[in-house]
C-alpha cells in the first residue's frame, strides 16, 4: 500500500519519504516517475500540465486523445512515453484505406502444418500510437473498442488478451479538417483524457528553436526509466488510494449537475465518473499522497469529462471544443464543494 508518504523540496531538490511506513519498490517506481516526468518535460517544452495528465492516464490505465492542430508535438509525446516506459510500441497510421484487420490481425493458412494460424495485428503492444484516428472510417475506428475497454480482442470465436500495461494514444487533427471522420460518442467514451497541447508560449518557442539549432533532436536517444512490471505495480498501487466518501459524493454532485443543466444535450456515463475517480486516484500518487483530495478532482475533471459532455450550443454533437471550458466555468466553481 501507499500510506504515509511525505516529501520536501530541500538539499539537491531530492523528495525524503518516510521509509517505514512505504515500501522500498513504491518509493524506486514513484522516483521513476519523477525522472521521467522531467525527461519529457525536457522533450516537450512548456507543457508541464499536459504531461502530468498523459502520465495520469497512464497510472490509471486509462487511454488518451491527444486532438490538436499537427506539428505541436502530439506524436513526439507519444512517442518518448513508449520509450520511457521499456514497452513495446506500434505505431498505426490511420487512413481512410486502412482495414480492421490491418489493426486486429488475419488468419494465415499454413500449408505444411496444414491449419490456420492466427497472426496478430500491430495493436498486441504496451503503447499503440494511433496516429490521426479520425482520418479512418467509423468501421476501421470500431476495431480498437474492445481491445480499449476490455484489454482484450476477438477474432473467429477465440479472445486475445492484450499485453500488460496496454495504453492507447491516439491522436487526432481537429474537427472539420480535411479528410476526417468524426468519432462517435461510445468511441469518445473509451478515452480517459482528451488532452490539447496547444501552441506554446512565445518565450518557449525561442527554446524550441534553440534546441533545434543545435541539431535534429528527434535522433537524441531517450532514456528508459521504467519497465512494463514497474508501471503494472503502479497502477496496483494507484487503484488502492484511498478516496474518501467525500470525494465521492463530489463527483457524483458534478455528474448531477451537469444531467440537470439545461445546455446539456449528452450528460456523464458512469463510465465517466469511474474514469474522474481513477484519474483524481493517479495524480494523487504523482502528487506523493496516499489520498484524493477536492483540488485533484478539480484539476483533472475538464479532460477526463469534457469530451463526454454534448452542449446544445456546440454547432454539432461531436464537437467537444467548448465542453471542458464550460464545464471548468459553469459546473466546478458552482457545485458546492462540502
């Protein structure tokens, strides 16, 4: 268990914990996190709170939706955490020709042995980026949903686990742009986080710029500071945090709130609110805590929820650009916190 943790930034900025009471394993996996979370930072510049959040959906074994204009770093992000990790990777590049099977797998018939031999697809990996999903059709898009929300796939009356931890990244050009499908509502609902980079600061773009003077960064080598068998264990530990009753009659007041608000046309699935819980449970344990509190339900809620919520207002029902402001500003600072 994750109990009793306590750190201060002191000599060398080195987190102190409270040894008895933390086991030695949980104390090496949550300093990896660390390491790793000022190594992407390192990589993508000026976005700290994008990447703690992609890390949070990777404790809470969740899936991610990275969705922003191309060239901000979206597949570069994704890309680093695979490596971070010491997972196995694949990467699928979604257009409109793409196939089910292209995803899944085939059948292959073996002449010499004399039967069919089930050849997995490139989605059996730790990390899939699945790079501009919305640029394939719906039928194609339909292949990753049981593998996301059951880690698990079938093909000819047989079920294939996924590998473990197993992730989803996937990125996706904004709503309207060429050649893009929308995603349906079961599809949103699948991802935990609908996460936009977004341009960076001025003063980062100098750094940006530096950075890129001196060389094609992209060939640097990225450290490993993770293995599979370590991020499973931090995911066990995250799913024992304790979240006070509390907690949970708070999120369960912002589901109801957003159900009752007359500009909503598709409110929170319990799947939702499961995926809110978890989140708040992952960045308390980024956090150094062994409890949820009411500021980490807030901090997370506008991704994990907004790409959930169908606003009257928006032009269509899929497009979810204005949901996670208008829940930050209608829904978090009215719903009473007590």
């Amino acid at each position: 268990m994750f109990y009793g943790v306590q750190y201060y930034h002191k000599i060398k900025n080195i987190l102190v914990y409270n040894q008895n009471l933390m086991d030695n394993k949980i104390l090496k996996t949550f300093e990896a996190f660390k390491s790793l979370s000022s190594e992407l930072n390192s990589i993508i510049i000026g976005k700290k709170n994008q990447i703690e959040k992609t890390l949070v959906c990777l404790l809470a074994q969740g899936h991610i939706l990275l969705e922003d204009m191309p060239g901000v770093g979206k597949t570069s992000l994704a890309s680093a955490l695979s490596t971070a990790i010491g997972g196995t990777f694949s990467r699928i590049q979604f257009t409109s020709d793409l196939l089910p099977f292209d995803i899944i797998g085939t059948k292959i018939y073996r002449r010499q042995a004399e039967f069919f031999e089930f050849v997995k697809g490139p989605i059996f990996a730790n990390i899939i980026l699945a790079d501009e999903l919305n640029r394939a059709s719906p039928k194609t898009q339909s292949a990753l949903l049981q593998a996301m929300n059951e880690s698990s796939v079938s093909f000819d009356n047989m079920t294939y686990e996924m590998a473990k931890p197993f992730i989803v990244i996937a990125t996706q050009n904004p709503a309207g742009s060429s050649g893009t499908y929308p995603l349906p509502e079961s599809e949103l609902d699948r991802f935990m986080m609908r996460i936009s980079l977004g341009y960076p600061d001025p003063e980062y773009e100098k750094e940006i710029l530096l950075k890129y003077s001196k060389g094609d960064v992209r060939n640097c080598e990225i450290k490993t500071f993770l293995s599979p068998e370590q991020v499973v264990e931090a995911q066990n530990y995250v799913c024992n945090i304790e979240v006070d009753g509390k907690i949970l009659d708070y999120i369960v007041r912002i589901s109801t709130a957003v159900k009752e608000n007359n500009e909503v046309l598709q409110a929170i699935s319990p799947r939702g609110n499961i995926a809110l819980m978890r989140a708040s449970q992952a960045l308390a344990f980024l956090r150094g805590k062994d409890f949820v509190t009411i500021d980490m339900v807030k901090h997370v809620a506008p991704e994990v929820l907004g790409h959930r919520i169908g606003l009257k207002k928006a032009l269509r029902l899929t497009d979810r650009s204005a949901s996670a402001e208008w829940l930050s500003c209608e829904i978090l600072q009215k719903v009473n916190v007590e």
